[in-house]
C-alpha cells in the first residue's frame, strides 16, 4: 500500500539535500475581480501526478535535481502585512540555507514578499515579469498594496531600471507612461526577451510568471482574464529563452484560479508550465 502523494511530482527530497524549495502562498485577499487564487497550490500538487516528471521539450526529468515542496504556508486571511511578512520569513530561511525558492501563488502581491527577501542578499537584483495586466498602479482604492499595485511595490525595492516586462497588454495610461521612465515594458509581445536575457545572463534574476499571460482561450482559470495573450507553445518558447540564463535565484507562478476551469486544463497548463520553467533555469 502506497501513502497518497501530498507534494509536487518530482518535489521528493529532503530539505537538507535540496537545491531548490517550493513552497505555496496561499493568499488572495486582495484580488479586485474573481477571488481563488489561494487554492492553486493544492490543485496544482494533485494535479500534477497526472503528467510526468519528465520534459520531452528540454529532454529533463526533475527526479535528476534535488527538489522539496516544502508545502503551503499558513497565512491569515484578510492581513496582507502579516501574510506577507510570513511569506518573507520563510524565503529568508530558503535562502540562509543556500536553495533557491520556488513560489506557488496566490495572488500576485505574494511576489513582493520573495523580492523584498532576495533583495537583501543580491543589490543587484532584476526581475524578469510575465503578465497581461502593468501591474504599476501608485495605488488601487487608496491601498498601497495589491495584486494591481505589485510591480510598483517590486521596483520600490529594486529601483529604476530593474524590473523587466513582457506581453503586457491592459493597464491604465498613466501606467505606461510611468514605465517609459522606470521599467522596460513590452506591450503584447516578448521580441526583445532574448536581448534582456543576454543582458542579465550572469546577474542575479527574479523571474515571476502571472499565468494570466496566456490567452483564455488556453488558460480561463484565473481571476482576471485578458483576451489577446499567448498560447502555450509560445509560453514553451519563453522559457527556452530563459534557459540561458546562469543566476536564477527564486521564481514563482501566480494567479492560478482553478475553480473558474472546471474542466482542469488550466491547472494543468499550471503545471506544465511550472515544470518546464523549473527545469530550464534550475541548473545541476
């Protein structure tokens, strides 16, 4: 008799042998559409027995690297601060004992907290961010943290310069005019990801993937749905790109709302596509 699998497919060593973690942060309190992004991290382990450990894409298998799914944080519901700061905590302990952290949203504020973390271990941190929506608001209703607000939060930690995005295509003006002095910012496509890429090879690399970057067509499952995104051959492509990069230091995937696809594709895209991601840029 075999005990039920509770972790990631291919997430089954110890702490102590791993050079990578995953964890889940299950928060989506202030999501402004469609909230249930907080149960993503549980769909995606369950779902994920259902494909392989195994990339035919990258000829990889992630039973050849030291992984541990550390499993979902316990964050309080309705507390932002506090829920952040948990989350920030516990990517401080990945990265103390010199592993790289793995980050199953929630959410997309859930991303500053490993930001604010890794920031303080590498000055010259980047992020590489994949989205449909700018993600820069000052503020969302008067509140300064949000899932509309999190890459403005992000480049408050990071500065000019730092923060790199791609397919973005929904946002307020004044977004956009304010990433024309502050952030690289990609409308609709990802052409100039490869140049970026080069650019950061060797510099310490935040990447962070809202899966609403795909089309609903491909992926309904999630909160805010985008018309006018990409499919996931071209999702593939991307982290082949990101693949040539030698300094990835933490990652997550967000925006997962598995409810709103009953049919579970979009969770399994998810899980494709945190595979396939994690096999790229994790290197032996």
């Amino acid at each position: 008799m075999k005990a039920q699998q509770s972790c990631f497919i291919g997430f089954e060593q110890e702490f102590e042998e791993s050079k990578a973690v995953l964890f889940g942060a299950p928060f989506d309190g202030t999501t402004s559409f469609k909230p249930g992004a907080r149960f993503a991290s549980s769909a995606m382990r369950e779902d994920s027995w259902a494909i392989e450990s195994y990339s035919p894409y990258f000829d990889k298998d992630l039973e050849d690297l030291n992984l541990f799914d550390y499993g979902d944080l316990e964050l309080p519901f309705g507390d932002k601060k506090t829920a952040l700061r948990i989350i920030q905590e516990h990517v401080q302990q990945i990265i103390d004992a010199n592993k790289i952290p793995i980050m199953i949203g929630g959410e997309h504020l859930v991303s500053l907290a490993p930001v604010k973390a890794l920031s303080k271990k590498y000055d010259d941190l980047n992020i590489i961010h994949f989205d449909a929506h700018t993600d820069l608001r000052k503020d969302y209703l008067g509140e300064a943290l949000s899932h509309a607000t999190v890459l403005r939060r992000i480049y408050d930690q990071v500065g000019d310069n730092k923060v790199n995005q791609f397919c973005i295509r929904s946002g307020l003006k004044e977004e956009f005019e304010w990433a024309k002095e502050h952030t690289h910012l990609e409308k609709f496509t990802y052409k100039t990801l490869p140049d970026c890429v080069k650019r950061l090879e060797n510099k310490p690399v935040y990447i962070t993937i809202d899966l609403d970057v795909l089309d609903p067509s491909v992926f309904p499952g999630t909160g805010t749905p985008e018309p006018g995104g990409i499919d996931f051959h071209e999702m593939l492509d991307i982290i082949n790109i990101l693949s040539k990069l030698n300094n990835v230091v933490g990652m997550d995937v967000v925006e997962l709302s598995p409810k709103f696809d009953a049919s579970g594709v979009s969770t399994a895209v998810a899980c494709k596509t945190l595979r396939e991601l994690v096999l790229a840029t994790i290197k032996n």
